[in-house]
C-alpha cells in the first residue's frame, strides 16, 4: 500500500482549516490539520510532509516565523510552503515571505481553482520523488545482488579449477607412468586410481551440464508412472559407497505398498543420491543416515536425515542458490562445486515439488525433506520393503 502524500495546514482559525480540507480533499493526500505555530512544528517531528500552507497572521509564532524555523532544520527546511494571506501586502513584506521561505502567495478569499491547481503541482510531484526513490532503491537492490552473483560465480570458477586441475593432474602422472613403464607391478593401481578419477571428472561436467540446462531451460522430464520406492532403492545403491567409505550407518525407510506418482524416475533418483552424498560428506565418521518415504493422498514425501555438521539460519536459506557453499563446511566438500542442492531444488520444482531443510544448528544435524505431488495411483507389486545397515 502507497504512503498518502501529506499536507500540513496551519490557521488559527478552525472554521478557515475546514473550509481548506474540503477544497483540497482527495484520494491519496492526508491533511495534517495545526492551530498554531507550536502545534505545527510539532506535526512536522512525525510526519515527512509535501506542502504547508501557512497562515500569514497568527498569534503566538505568525507565518513568517514558523517558516524561519523550518528553514532552520534540517528536516523541515525542504518543504514547499505557500502563505494564505487575508490582505495585500507590501513589495517588502512579500519579499519577507519569499525570504522565510514561501514558494507562493494566496490570497482570501480563496479562489478553490487557482488553490488545487497550485497545490495540485506539489501533490505530483510528491509521488514522482517517492517513484524516483522506490526505483533508487530497486537498482541499488539488484545491483547488490548483481556483486553478490558476481563474487558467487568468481569463487565457484576458482573452486571449479581447483577441482578439476586435481583429477587431471592426477590423470596425466598416471598416463606418464604407464607410457614410460607398462609393465610397472603397480599398473592395475594405477589404471584402478586413473578410473576413479576419471568418474570424478564424469561427475563434475555432468553437473555442469545439468544446471546448465535447467537454468536455459532445455531440461526435458521423460515422466511416466513410477514407483517412488525403486527410485530411493537405486539412489542408496549410488551413493552407498560413499556411505560406507565414511563408515556410516544407513536406515532405509520406505511403505510395503507402492507410493506411485508421474514422474522422471531418473531424475528423482539422481535428487535423492545427491542429497544421501552430501549426508555422507557433511557427516563425521561412523556417524547415522536416515532415508524415509512416507506419503499423504495428494504428497509424497523423502526426507534425508543425518547427525552432521548442522546448519546455521543463514546457511540454510543460502544453500539452495547457485554456486553457494558453506564456508565452516569446504574442508569436508571434496570436490563439490556448490551448484548440487540447487540443481536438485530446480529438478524437484520441475516435478511441482519443492525441497527445504531443517537443523538445529552447527553440529545437530540436518534433515533435507523432497515433497512431490502425487499425481498416478494404481497397485502394484510390493518391493524391498525394510532397512539396511552400511
């Protein structure tokens, strides 16, 4: 809701401030109604205001004298004042008034014409600053934003350097090693160690390539009716040896009965495995991950819990966007470029989905919880119902 612009009306006379409020009544303009120099100066404390008109002859502090003491604040001293005036006055007087401060002389009676049509010009241009300033402060908004995504992206191409440049120099010893000495007794080693990094590489274009694509949009879903337990089934064998690297215990926790929806099967698997990785990464050795599929008539809904490193407030709402990592978490990211939660969060809104996250904070754990709209319900045959334990 716009802010009214504000006009300050200031007379001695009560009946004279009723007759001005009704000529100058309208949508959008608020009338600060004073009877006397005092009481004006202290509306002028509380409210930002776009024209006085001021009595000329008051008692106590007249026209002229309140509009010295506007000039001298700062506040105040910008505001339009136009003086109502019962008689003529003098070349000298009126240079007084222009001097204290008027922009304008009108003179009594009141013509209600020549009075809207002056206060009219203040009114607009009231609204033309507030326009200026909301837009002042849009582009200093998004220009923020703009530095912000800047800063992201230049430390995400120093990240994506680094985790590239390890893997390839790692490739290029192993290759430098099998030229110079094929039959090295340590060849199956090397050529085991070349593979993984070789994965690693896989891992990170593709990634690459999928945010890539959701964020121009050429994503396409290959959606079909799907049991959603087969999805989080293939999601654990992914990331299991990941899980059982770190030496973690694994609960997987899914209904006998199908939990069926229409979706890319493919794509739900690889939001799952994500988030059951980054478990494994953000969780101290030997610690727990738990893996749960429940549902409602209209939702389905996998949420992944873990007793890792935890998540500030700030860290949760930040994790979401593109590039974003959490500083206290980078020793733990190996080889992570912080684009997978987004790539997941944008995979799960194309499904109609969302995903957010739940911590208590640093070093309680996390819980990342994927809702998706059911949308297919039929029977099928029931499937790995259960736990498992790595």
């Amino acid at each position: 809701m716009k802010t009214p612009v504000k006009f300050l009306l200031v007379d001695d006379l009560p009946e004279n401030l009723l007759s001005l409020e009704a000529l100058l009544r309208r949508d959008g303009l608020m009338l600060l109604m004073a009877t006397s120099g005092d009481e004006a100066l202290e509306l002028l404390l509380d409210h930002d205001v776009a024209l006085a008109l001021i009595d000329v002859q008051m008692p106590g502090l007249n026209g002229f004298e309140l509009a010295e003491l506007m000039r001298g604040n700062e506040r105040t001293r910008r505001i339009p004042i136009i003086f109502v005036t019962a008689g003529t006055h003098s070349a000298e007087r009126r240079f007084q008034g222009y001097e204290a401060g008027a922009v304008d002389f009108i003179q009594k009676p009141i013509e209600p014409d020549i009075l809207r049509s002056k206060t009219d010009v203040f009114f607009e241009l009231f609204l033309q600053r507030q326009l200026i300033a909301e837009q002042r402060d849009l582009v200093q908004t998004q220009a923020e934003a703009l530095l912000r995504s800047d800063k992201r992206k230049d430390e995400f191409l120093a990240v994506l350097a680094h985790e590239l440049r390890n893997p390839l120099a790692a490739l290029n010893s192993g290759l430098e090693l099998l030229v110079r000495k094929p039959d090295e007794p340590q060849a199956g080693r090397v050529r085991a160690l070349m593979k993984a990094q070789m994965s690693h590489l896989v891992r990170l274009v593709d990634d690459l390539l999928d945010a890539s694509r959701v964020t121009q949009g050429k994503i396409e879903l290959r959606a079909a009716v799907c049991d959603l337990r087969e999805a989080v089934w293939a999601a654990v064998d992914m990331a299991k040896p990941g899980i059982e690297a770190q030496d973690h215990t694994l609960s997987v926790n899914v209904p006998d009965h199908p939990v069926e929806l229409l979706a890319d099967q493919v794509r739900i698997t690889q939001c799952i495995a994500n988030l059951l990785n980054n478990a494994a990464k953000y969780t101290p050795r030997a610690g727990r991950i738990d893996v749960t599929l429940d549902s409602t008539p209209t939702t389905s809904r996998i949420t992944v819990t873990d007793n890792g490193l935890g998540l500030t407030l700030d860290a949760s709402a930040a994790i979401f966007r593109m590039f974003e990592q959490v500083e206290d978490h980078l020793r733990h990211a190996h080889g992570g470029l912080g684009i997978g939660l987004a790539l997941v969060k944008q995979l799960v809104e194309l499904h109609g989905g969302t995903i957010s996250v739940t911590s208590e904070g640093p070093n309680q754990g996390s819980a990342f919880t994927l809702e998706l709209p059911k949308v297919v319900t039929r029977s099928a045959a029931p499937i790995k119902p259960g736990a498992v334990h790595g």
